[in-house]
C-alpha cells in the first residue's frame, strides 16, 4: 500500500492552503503553514506569475493532496469519473468522499484523513459485519461502518467518541458515537461536498 511518507506540513506551504493533514495540530498556534505560510525551500518567498496551466495543476496536486491519493491513483479516480454519466467534476469528488477512509475521517473516527487511513489498515473497522483493511474501498448508500467489538476499548476509540460528538456529520453520513458505529445514507451532492475545491480546474488539467 504506497503512500506518502515524507514531511506533510510542507504540502500546505507548497498548495499555499491548510490541507489538515495533522489533525488537531493544524488548529493549534504549531500549525506550521500559520509560522512559515510561504512555498517550501530556499526560493520560497520570490513571487512568481502563475499561469492558466500552473492553476490547473496546483488545484489538481490540492485536491490529491487533500485525499492523500497518489498520482497513478487519482489518474484512475479521473478516468472513472469522466466514463461516467453526470458532471465529471462532481463525479470525481464524489469518488473521493465515498473512499472508506475518507468516510472514517468525515464521522469523526479520525482527526484526520492520515489517521484514517493507518487506523483502516490496521484492521480497526468492520464494513457491513466484514472485517475490512482497504482504505479505498469505495462505499455506498445502505454500507454500515463500526468499530470492531474488540478493539472499542482502546485509547484511540475512547478519545473518538468526544470527537464524533464535537464534530459536524455531513447529512449525507448518521453516526451514533455511544456505538462507535455509523452509516452512508446517500451519495453526496456538490453542496454536500467541500466547497474550496475547483475540481473544474481539474477536468481541464486532464482535458489538455
């Protein structure tokens, strides 16, 4: 399972934006993007003209970074979307909320995408009954998610469960936070779905 290993708060200074990749420490005054907001390296604070091309593909590096999904994958994410019938831009977000881990992240089982991620791999939840490790699975409308019954008391869960009820739920998600359990009710809609993203920049990217 590849993935990105290497320093994250430098992808915010680079994207220019808080990706919070670090959970609660991107809200706190440690939050590196707040202390050092210019680009990474030793250039970092020369302004430069961004072009059209270099618009389009700073929102596409966003958006994967957003997801931690790697470049082949979100290729693959893209191509999805575009053989499918609706906005290709809006279908792709859609691909991306509706991964597992992104789901654990959005009902509050998580205190970020990253985190979601390792807590999937190691075996923390069980979709519909079924055990299951794949952070990209891709869930649907009617899919249940709960935390395996030997692993909820465990300190991580245990903090959880402050967390789900401290965090807004999309409308599109119900959790129950005494449980440690929670449901896809829908697919989400664009207004459902984070509204800083341009994923239109993003279809013109790969329409080149």
């Amino acid at each position: 399972m590849a993935r990105y290993t290497d320093p994250v708060c430098r992808l915010c200074r680079r994207e220019g934006a808080k990706l919070f990749l670090k959970g609660t420490r991107c809200y706190s005054k440690k939050c590196s993007f707040e202390r050092r907001p210019a680009p990474p390296g030793q250039h970092g604070v020369r302004r430069r003209k961004v072009g059209e091309y270099g618009l389009q593909l700073r929102e596409k590096q966003k958006i994967r970074r957003i997801y931690c999904v790697l470049e082949r994958q979100f290729q693959g994410y893209f191509d999805r979307a575009s053989s499918s019938p609706g906005v290709t831009g809006e279908n792709l977000l859609r691909l991306l909320e509706l991964r597992f881990d992104n789901i654990v992240f959005r009902m509050g089982f998580a205190a970020s995408r990253p985190e979601a991620r390792q807590m999937v791999g190691h075996a923390h939840f069980a979709v519909n009954g079924r055990m299951n490790s794949i952070p990209s699975l891709q869930l649907r409308p009617g899919d249940k998610i709960e935390v395996r019954e030997t692993h909820r008391t465990r300190e991580p869960f245990k903090e959880a469960a402050e967390l789900i009820r401290s965090r807004q739920v999309p409308e599109w998600l119900s959790v129950d936070a005494a449980k440690l359990a929670g449901s896809v009710l829908s697919t989400p809609r664009r207004d459902q779905m984070p509204l800083d993203l341009n994923e239109q920049l993003v279809v013109e990217y790969y329409s080149r």
